[in-house]
C-alpha cells in the first residue's frame, strides 16, 4: 500500500494542460514513480475509444476543485 506519492498526483486525478491557447482535460490512471511520469486519459467524452499514455509528471496539471 502506498501512503505517499511523490508525484503530486493520485489515481483518478483530473488534470488539464493548455496548448497554443486550448484547454485539453484527462484523467490520472497510472503513475510510475520510478521515472516521475503518469499515464494519462485523455479521450474525447464522446469517444469509443479510450487515448491513454505516458506524460512526464510536469507536462500536466492538477485541476483544483
């Protein structure tokens, strides 16, 4: 069991980055602390297949409630 996660972020965090002025959202479903990355959901809500990869852990942000 893991008490601590030194990435700042936990399973089913949101999380958004903003690129050339668009705001793209997803969802934490894996973190590898090892190598500080978190794979990623970031599927279209509409979408019938799922995008998911690895991303360093600084690529995105955590979205505050």
């Amino acid at each position: 069991m893991t008490l601590f996660n030194s990435t700042g972020f936990e399973i089913e965090d949101k999380v958004f980055i903003v690129l050339e002025g668009i705001k793209y959202f997803g969802t934490v479903k894996k973190t590898d602390e090892r190598l500080d990355r978190i794979m990623v959901d970031y599927s279209a809500e509409m979408s019938r297949s799922s995008a998911l990869d690895w991303f360093h852990k600084s690529f995105w942000e955590k979205v505050n409630n």
